[in-house]
C-alpha cells in the first residue's frame, strides 16, 4: 500500500468550492482512494486549513477527518527542536518553511515517505531529507 503526505494547500482546495486547485485535487483523491493509497498527514496541517477555511468547509473538513479520510500523525515536543532547525535552514529573504512543512519534513524523514501531495511546488522541490533524498510531488 502506497503512502502519501498531504499538505494543507489540497485540504484547502478539497473544501473550498472556489480554490483554483479543487478539480486537481479532487482527482487525485479519488484515484488515490481506489487505488488503496493511504493518505498521511499532521495536525498542523489541519489547523492551517481549519483556519484558512470559513464555516461550514471547516466543519466538513473536520468531519471528513474524523471519518478516517486521513490518518493524522501526532509528534512529541521533543520533535520541535529538529523542526525548528529546518525551518530556520530553510527560510530566508526568498522563503520560509512554516510549522506545516517542517511537521511533514519531520514525518518524511521519521517514515521515509517521500511522495506528497502539495500545491507549495516551489517549497518541497527545494527542501532536502536528512539523508539527502528530495520529496516526489504527486
């Protein structure tokens, strides 16, 4: 069974009927559910598409996950001290890495899944694991 990471930009998209990505992003949900893909995700994420979403998109947001539509890896406080260091690694004048990316560096590099669904391209194209490998945009 394949597993993918899934940003907070296609929880977005999934639940607002007027994101520029919806119709992409219903897609590939659709073909990643039949095709028995098990979607991984941190709570970060959620509260950045939580809070980006109005009511009621929110509430469905929420429902969905709760109906198992994605498993929602928890981390310990302990993990912050190496999120903290990529983020500060990965921000500059040009870009920053938030919270929610680094909380899904932080499971790529904790699960070795690398293959995650994001409309943030520019972000994840240029972020590196620990052991040098680079994250498959699906």
């Amino acid at each position: 069974m394949r597993n993918i990471l899934l940003d907070a930009g296609p929880l977005i998209a999934a639940f607002s009927p007027t994101d520029a990505h919806r119709g992409d992003v219903e897609g590939k949900l659709a073909r990643y559910s039949q095709g028995g893909c098990r979607l991984l995700t941190t709570w970060p994420c959620i509260v950045e598409a939580a809070y980006l979403l109005a009511p009621p998109r929110r509430y469905e947001l929420l429902k969905w996950i709760e109906a198992g539509g994605v498993i929602v890896y928890p981390f310990e406080p302990t993990h912050l001290a190496d999120m903290v260091r990529w983020m500060q690694r990965y921000t500059d004048d040009r870009a920053e890495m938030d919270l929610a990316d680094a909380s899904l560096y932080w499971l790529a590099a904790d699960t070795g899944v690398t293959a995650i669904m994001t409309v943030d391209r520019k972000d994840f194209e240029r972020y590196r694991l620990p052991d040098g490998r680079s994250f498959e945009i699906v």
